[in-house]
C-alpha cells in the first residue's frame, strides 16, 4: 500500500495494511449488510443497485470488493456493467484523510 502527499513523495505504509479488510461480495456479505452489521450499509446497496436491477441479478453478472474499516465500508469496488465478457466498474472512497489515496490488491 502506499500514500501520496502533498509533495507528491510515495512512502510505504506498513501498519495501516492490517487495520483495512479487502472483502468480496458474496451471499454471506451481503446478508451481513442487510442485518445492519455495517454503519453505512447504503454505501454499497445504493452504488450496487443503481446498476443491476436485484442482488440476484448483480451476482449472476457482476462482481464487487468493500474495504472494510472496524465495521464500517470505506471503499467499493462495483461492477456497473457486463458485455460478454468485460465488466465496467465504479469505485468510490470516503474520504479518509486530506490527501491520502489508498491502493489494494484485491487479486
């Protein structure tokens, strides 16, 4: 992971990789989501359903990432959109701290 300030100087980070937790979007997710176990649940309900038309539609098509913060979504990755077999995506932060971008390898 790194931080690009102001100045534009990369450094490493190496604590804050284990306070952020990559997740992909599964059934299990999504039904922790929809029994209110994250603070801002809408973050990634609203994003996900603005562009497929049910969850069940969005897994048969598409494919998501949250970085999770404590029990709040700080990041998502979302599928928009599917053509044979290319999938356009969207992905949205709140914002952390002034000039801070956080990068993830979600392989």
């Amino acid at each position: 992971m790194i931080q690009i300030t102001k100045d534009m100087k990369i450094k490493n980070i190496t604590n804050i990789i284990n306070e952020y937790s990559p997740i992909k979007v599964d059934d299990i997710f999504w039904d922790e989501l929809i029994n209110g176990n994250f603070e801002n649940e809408d973050f990634l309900r609203v994003r996900l359903l603005e562009s497929w038309y049910s969850f069940e539609d969005f897994k048969r098509k598409s494919i998501a990432y949250c970085i999770i913060l404590d029990n709040r979504i700080v990041a998502v990755m979302v599928g928009t959109a599917s053509f044979r077999n290319v999938i356009a995506i969207d992905i949205e932060t709140e914002k952390i701290k002034e000039n801070t971008v956080y990068w993830f390898d979600l392989k």
